[in-house]
C-alpha cells in the first residue's frame, strides 16, 4: 500500500499551484514506481483522473498535463502503464478529448483554457498511439506496406494539426509555465515531421504503381495536406523562434509545396487513369473525384521552385507542359509507350519521382 499511497503523494507534489516547473525527479520517482510495482500504474492512471478532473487552476491543470506528457515519452508502447491510461480513458475514468476544464484563478481565464484544452486533446492522440515514431524495417512495394504508411502518414499529419493548434493567444503566449510546456510539444512536432518527410518519399515513388484509382488518390490526398499544412506549420515555427520556444538550430526546415505543383498532379492523375480505363483496366474517375485544389492551397509566399512536369528539355513554359500532357493524354491507341512521362518533383528530398517503372527515381 505505501507505493499506491507514494503515487498520489508524488502527483499533489507535482501539480502544485505554483509558478515552478514540473521538476523531473517526480518523473523518475513515478517511473521507477511502475517499474517495481505495477500496481502503481493504475494508481496513477485513477490519480491523474481525480486532480486533473477536478481542478479549476490551470496551473495544477498544466503540470498534470506535463507530468503525462512526460511519462508517455518515457514509456514503451507496451507498456502497463499505457495499458492502465488507455483502459482509463475508454471507461470515461479519464477525459482528455472533450476536455471540460475550465480555469477559474487567472486574469485572462479564457486563454488558459483554451491553451489546456488544445494540450488534452493533443495528448489524447498521443495516447491513443504513439504514431510519430519510426516504422520498423526498410520499406517494401507491397500494397500493404503502403496502405500501412499511408495511415502512418495520415495520423502524423493529424498530430501536426494538433501541435499547431496548441499556440497560445493572449497572456498564455509570454508565460513561463506554458512555454516550458510549449518546448515538449514543439519537440514532439520535430520527430513528426521528419517521420513525414522520411514517409513521403516512399508514396511518392510508388504512386504511379498503385493498383487502382482509390490508392492513388489516397496518395495524393496526402500529399495536397502536405502542402496546406506545410505552409500554417512554417509559420508556427516562425512564430516560436520570435518568442524564443526551443533553440533555433534545432527546427527541421520545412519543404512547402506550391500550388502550381498539386494543380499539374491532379491534372495528370485523372488524365493517367482515363487511359487506363480506356484499355479496359481500370474505372474512370468522375469529372468531381478531385476537389478542386486550387481554392485551398495559398499561393502567398511561393518561391520559384523546379517544375513538376518534365518533359522535352525544348518546352519553354508551364502552359506548353500541361498542353502536351492532354494531347498525350488522348493519344489512347498510341503504341509509342515511351512517348512522354510525367516527374513529380519531391521537395522533401530534392529528387523527381517517374511515371515510367523503367526510369530512375531522381537525377
């Protein structure tokens, strides 16, 4: 019983309402806890549920939420201590995402709690999995590789939306407490990204070898968020060096996508398919399977970046590009399959990824 009673001892300790950070002795004083009685596993689970719960401060509220924070980075996937949260949360003994917490001891409450609500439910995807982390193995071909990173991929960029949302307004934006806590997310989006960056690069090759339309704009529909979300993550990042969030050196550099990239995708997409379909393959997409991009992605900012599209080294503009890839495209009973081929240009690697299966990836 003295290690069940240590655990709810160390988390009042903890979760002070006081203006000094989570110190990490209480983090290895859990942590060797779980390690030699798992029964303190549950005990904090159940204690974390009651302080965090019930708190009106959001002082207490955003250690609880460190202290959690820190325990899930210190813990395997399969751990007890992941078991006993998770078990927790789907019981409802534990409410991350909605978060009722409502912060009552400031001036500026509304910012509190906005902050503490955006962190809850970005540790509740944490939780739920720990899906920033590196795939095992070197990647393979296999369609069920590629479905399985195309998910990898999916909750990573949901994760991203998460940590972007956690910027603080108001009062919260200059306070010590909330960028402590700001410098553990902001770290965890760097794992994320580079986990991205990595992954991405494995779609893009294997895009035009997808077996049917669906997969393919699987695909795609990554890579346009990519492209929306890699312009609102460059400026989260700018904002964090302003007030000095982490250390400059450590930021990844973020590849931001332009528009006129995903525009010819899509276009040569559905053009690819229509000659497919016209062979007896595979289904035409519909005039309405791509939204329309262009209404979504901005186009403030864009630097001049390397074409998509390559073709001939004597076509001189974008508009000639697109032009051939529809004559191309209507060319149904051509035999002359070397006739044109499409390179997407990867800037998260620096490399053009081919249509043909027979070309290199980059050059």
């Amino acid at each position: 019983m003295g290690g069940l009673c240590n655990v709810d001892h160390i988390i009042v300790k903890a979760t002070a309402p006081n203006g000094s950070p989570l110190s990490d002795k209480y983090v290895h004083q859990l942590l060797r806890l779980f390690a030699i009685s798992p029964p303190c596993c549950r005990a904090f689970s159940l204690g974390f549920a009651r302080r965090f719960g019930k708190t009106r401060s959001w002082r207490v509220a955003l250690k609880c939420l460190l202290l959690l924070h820190r325990l899930l980075r210190s813990s395997p996937e399969d751990s007890l201590f992941r078991t006993e949260l998770l078990i927790n949360r789907s019981n409802g003994s534990i409410s991350l995402y909605p978060c009722n917490f409502r912060d009552v001891s400031s001036s500026d409450p509304e910012s509190f709690t906005a902050f503490i609500r955006s962190y809850a439910r970005l540790l509740d995807e944490i939780s739920n999995e720990d899906n920033h982390r590196r795939r095992p193995g070197p990647p393979n071909n296999s369609l069920e590789e590629i479905g399985r990173v195309l998910e990898v991929l999916e909750q990573i960029q949901s994760l991203i939306d998460r940590v972007i949302e956690c910027k603080p307004t108001g009062v919260t934006a200059r306070n010590f407490l909330i960028q402590t806590a700001m410098k553990h997310i902001i770290r965890d989006s760097f794992v994320c990204y580079t986990v991205f960056k990595n992954d991405i690069v494995f779609l893009l090759e294997n895009m035009f070898q997808m077996p049917t339309y669906r997969c393919c704009i699987s695909v795609f529909d990554v890579y346009r968020k990519a492209a929306l979300q890699a312009d609102r993550l460059y400026e989260f990042y700018q904002w964090c060096k302003l007030m000095g969030v982490c250390g400059c050196y450590e930021y990844p550099f973020v590849d931001r996508i332009p528009l006129l990239q995903i525009q010819a995708l899509e276009s040569f997409i559905n053009g690819m398919w229509e000659i497919k379909d016209d062979n007896g393959d595979h289904q035409s997409p519909s005039s309405s399977s791509l939204s329309s991009t262009a209404e979504k992605v901005g186009d403030e900012g864009e630097e001049e970046r390397q074409p998509l599209i390559k073709l001939n080294d004597d076509d001189d503009s974008w508009e000639d590009i697109l032009e051939a890839s529809v004559v191309n495209f209507s060319s149904h009973g051509s035999d002359e399959k070397d006739e044109w081929r499409i390179q997407v240009y990867n800037p998260f690697d620096g490399k053009y990824v081919s249509s043909d299966p027979n070309y290199p990836w980059g050059h």
